[in-house]
C-alpha cells in the first residue's frame, strides 16, 4: 500500500501559493490595461530588476526556455520598451536592457504586485509575515548553496 502523501508540507504549501500567487498576478496584470501579456509583464520587471542582463541568464533565473523568452523578448523589443545589444565580452550573447519608455508599465507592474501582496497578507501580523520572509530567503540560500555549482559546506543557514 502506498504511503498516505500529507498535501500540507512546506514544499506543497509553498508550490500552490507561488501558483496562486502567479495567477492572481496575472488576473491583475491582464485587466488594468497596460497593453502587456502575464508573461511579458513579469520579463519585462525581470529585466528591470536585473539591470542589463543576458539572455541566457535571464532565461535560467525566469525558468524559461530560451525560445519561449525570445518571444516575448521580441514582442517587448517592438513595443519600445527594451532594447537587446551584443554583450561586449562575447559578441555571440545578447545583454538585454529596459529602455526609458518602459517605465511607467514598471511602475504600474510595482503597484499591481505590492497592492497583490497586501491583499493577500491583509490577515496577517507584519510581524508574522516579516519572519515568514526571512525564513524563506534562509530557505532559499541553502538551497542555493546545494546545487552542484556552489562549493560544499558554506551553508549559513
């Protein structure tokens, strides 16, 4: 008999609130009229908060496949609001930038997850949540620090 799975581990809990959370972002992003797709909305503020970036890397960070990104990279370029130019250390990447035009969607995008995020920790003491953020950026340096990449045994957390 398989063993009873428990639907309310951390990993489980964690995985279906990214995913609600990423829906109601993109309920939000879709009906306020920037002129963006979800998934343009969220490469475009990628872009922005990682400054001049390579695709590559951004693909890896975003969890993306290069193709899908190169779409909505495309899209995003014709629209004016970023620019893509060879990276000088190797011509072959491409860094991506976020040109000035883009900015107002920025901040439109800023109000739209901050406003996302109070709404959904309205019930919440700042307290609690603040605790609850620090230990899941513990969370995630550890698990940083566990990919094959990382040296072994510098865990902090």
């Amino acid at each position: 008999m398989p063993p009873e799975i428990y639907h309310n581990t951390i990993s489980f809990v964690i995985t279906d609130v990214a995913r609600l959370m990423r829906a109601e972002f993109d309920r939000r992003t879709s009906g306020v009229g920037i002129g963006l797709t979800p998934g343009e909305a969220r490469v475009l503020f990628s872009v922005s908060k990682a400054g001049p970036v390579r695709q590559a890397v951004l693909a890896e960070r975003m969890g993306l496949e290069a193709m899908t990104l190169s779409t909505y990279l495309d899209r995003l370029e014709e629209r004016g609001l970023l620019s893509r130019t060879a990276d000088p250390s190797d011509r072959r990447a491409k860094l991506v930038s976020v040109r000035p035009e883009a900015e107002p969607i920025i901040q439109e995008i800023l109000r739209i997850g901050a406003q996302l995020r109070a709404d959904m920790s309205a019930t919440i003491d700042p307290q609690k949540m603040e605790q609850l953020r620090q230990s899941l950026m513990q969370m995630r340096n550890c698990l940083i620090e566990m990919r094959p990449e990382c040296p072994k045994g510098t865990s902090k957390a």
